[in-house]
C-alpha cells in the first residue's frame, strides 16, 4: 500500500506539473498564450539607405509580445529608408526605418551607381510640378532656350507677358532623370503639403537636384547658365524602373 500511494503522489506531482508546463511555462516562452499580431517580414536583403518597395515585403502573424514596435500597414513603410542593413526574415520595427535618406546617403548612393548630382534652378513653382516632387521620382526635363524664358514667378495669374515658347524641347538624353532632392533658397530640404496644419508651413522649392550620367550634367548645366528648365513627371515608386532601369533609389540596393 505504501509503494501504491507513493506511485499515486508521484503520478499526481508529474500530473502537475505538465499542466503548469502546458499553461504556463509554454506559453511564456513561445507567446501562444498572447493574442496574435501582424507585422511585415522583409522577403530579401536590403542595404542601408535603401527605398523599401512593397515587392521586399510580406504580412505575417506573430504572437503579440514578439515584436515590440512593429510596423503592420504596408502603407507605413513602403517609401521609407533603411536606418540599418536589414536581412530576409527581420521584422519592420519604427527605429529600423527613416522617413528621409540623409543627405550624405543621397550622394554616396548616386556614387556606388556611377551618377553624378548636379543642381538646377527652378524659375518658378510651376516649373517643378508645383512642389510636389520627391527624392527618386522620375521627370522629363523640358528645356526653354534663352529668349523664350517666360519668368512668372510671383506673378498673379493674367498679368504675364505674352511670350513665344516655341523653342522648348525635351532632349532625349534628358526625357527620363531622377531626382535626387528638392530644396530650399537655403538649402533646407522643401515641403509642400495640399492643406498643411497649423503648425506646419510650406517650405518651396528653388533648386532641384537629380542622378545623373556625365553626359546629362553638361546638357542641365548649360541650361542653366543659357536658359530654363520645366520639369513634367513621369513616375514614382515601383513604376520607376521601367522608366530608368538603373535607378538610384527606388527599389535598389545601396551596395
């Protein structure tokens, strides 16, 4: 009798302890006991710096105490930078992206693709697609020969001159370009927003600057020192690379 109810406490005991095991301990560890979460998984490799595009990501479920700040809308990270080297299988957190490339990754990227940056002058807010234009849009480069520049800036609509702008052309070495950055007569990065709060404030553009071949820097440089530009955009995000295949950052690696 005394072997059963030792056999009997010590099959109680391992009784136990699996249900403490099963209840608590497992899920403490593996997090099934949390309600699930979704987070985007990087799907490839990516370089630092890099444009992140909806193709390097997917939407998976995760036990909610496993990512700490993870990023769950697509719309949350596509068009934003890499703040770090991020590998297959790293989930998207808000410290591992960066709402802008800094400035000396914008001119080391164009580098590692063997392009140049070189900067323009924007006559007027029209001229550069009313403010609106992003780092890693593609635009056409609309040249305005000297003699049939029409500068309206600050004018009010109806009080420009008439002016013959037959001579514009788009060169064909400058029908599809990137943008690098849109600043500012300071140099500060500019912003333009359709209704902007309160406490934000329209910063325009007066200079543009885009990734370039040597070519392509010697045609905008002299457009700048004999005429004008007027940009017209062609595309943004993934619609990037059929346009300039070897884009610098949209959907590319900063090797």
């Amino acid at each position: 009798m005394k072997i059963l109810r030792n056999k009997f406490v010590i099959g109680t005991l391992c009784i136990v302890l699996a249900l403490l095991f099963a209840f608590v301990a497992l899920p403490a560890l593996t997090g099934s006991g949390e309600s699930e979460m979704s987070v985007l998984r990087m799907t490839q490799a990516v370089s630092e710096g890099t444009q992140i595009t909806a193709d390097m990501v997917e939407t998976v479920s995760v036990p909610g105490n496993l990512v700490k700040n993870g990023i769950s809308e697509l719309s949350s990270a596509v068009g934003k930078y890499a703040a770090a080297s991020l590998y297959a299988g790293d989930y998207l957190t808000t410290e591992k992206l960066a709402a802008t490339l800094a400035e000396q990754n914008l001119f080391s990227a164009g580098t590692d693709k063997g392009k140049m940056v070189i900067s323009v002058t924007l006559p007027s807010l029209a001229s550069g697609v009313s403010g609106r234009l992003l780092p890693g849009d593609i635009v056409s480069v609309i040249a305005i020969p000297q003699g049939t520049v029409n500068q309206t800036l600050g004018v009010e609509p109806g009080e420009a001159p008439d002016t013959a702008v037959s001579g514009a052309y788009i060169d064909p070495a400058l029908a599809c370009i990137e943008v690098c950055m849109v600043t500012t007569s300071t140099g500060a990065e500019a912003s333009v927003e359709a209704q902007p709060d309160e406490d934000t404030k329209n910063t325009l553009p007066v200079t543009i600057s885009f990734y370039v071949t040597e070519e392509q820097a010697l045609k905008l440089a002299e457009l700048e020192q004999a005429g004008a530009i007027h940009l017209a955009f062609v595309a943004r995000g993934n619609a990037v690379s059929d346009y300039v295949p070897d884009s610098v950052l949209v959907g590319t690696e900063v090797d």
